[in-house]
C-alpha cells in the first residue's frame, strides 16, 4: 500500500483534515506502509504533500486544507473550518507555481518566519498582494498600452 493510499483510508476513518505528520505516523503505527528512511514520518509526510502539492501521484486524490492549526490533509469535497478570512478558504485558492531567485526566496522565508501570516501559502500572498498594490499604475498603463497597440491594428 503507498503512504497515497493510507493516508485515504486514515482519513476516512479520522473524518476530519488532520497534519500529513500525523497521517504519517497513523499510517506507520498501523503498518499500513513501511520506510527504510532516517526519519520515516517526515518522509512520509513529506511525500504526500509532495503528492498533493505536485499533482504527479496524487490518487487517490488528497487536498489541502487550510486552518487555525496551519496546513491539514483532507479528502476532496471537505471544507475549510478556519476562522482566516474567505480568500483563504481552500476552495477559493489557486495554484501558481513559480521558479523565483534563491535570494528572494530566502527573504520569503524571512517574512514567514516573522508570522506575518499563518502559513507560507498565506505569506506569499501578502507579498503578492502588498506588490500588485505598489504595481497597479505600471500595471494599467501597460493593460492601456496592450489596448492602444490593438485598436491600431484597425
């Protein structure tokens, strides 16, 4: 059985999202997977949020959750229970994935570690946000140009 699987059925039993550590070591305590790693539970638990985060072996299929309580696991069709605000509710979240340079990272780390928001996926947006903000003008002067540039196709 994949630690993919397990974590389905620990889920199905548990009936709430619960952290991938936790599914982790359920799955392990139970036998349900075995590992021959140095750290088993972070393995396992590193390889379902990769699972999820990477969509590559993701079935059976698992979501995040977010909640009070950070990042959770959970099953297709559950909802968010967190008190965050609506544009943080797992349904209402899209998936960007981007490449960005090891120094700007390393200051996206900072910034989550000052707990400006609850978890990373939080963080980011923050930024993203703050600097879309600081951007607007630039932004609609290239939207007008983009505009100007088609009308003079006439």
């Amino acid at each position: 059985m994949t630690i993919q699987e397990a974590a389905n059925e620990i889920l199905k039993e548990v009936g709430k999202p619960i952290s991938a550590k936790e599914i982790a070591r359920i799955a392990l305590d139970k036998r349900k997977v075995s590992s021959s790693a140095q750290d088993p539970i972070q393995s396992h638990a590193q390889t379902i949020e990769k699972n999820i985060r990477d969509e590559v072996y993701n079935k059976p299929k698992l979501i995040f959750i977010h909640s009070a309580r950070g990042r959770l696991i959970g099953l297709p069709g559950w909802k968010s229970n967190s008190s965050t605000s609506a544009k943080f509710k797992a349904d209402s979240l899209g998936e960007l994935r981007a490449y960005v340079p090891t120094e700007l990272l390393k200051n996206i780390r900072l910034a989550e570690q000052a707990k400006l928001k609850n978890t990373f996926d939080e963080t980011v947006s923050l930024i993203l946000t703050k600097g879309l903000s600081v951007l607007s003008k630039d932004i609609e002067q290239g939207v007008v140009q983009q505009l100007n540039s088609l009308k003079s196709l006439k």
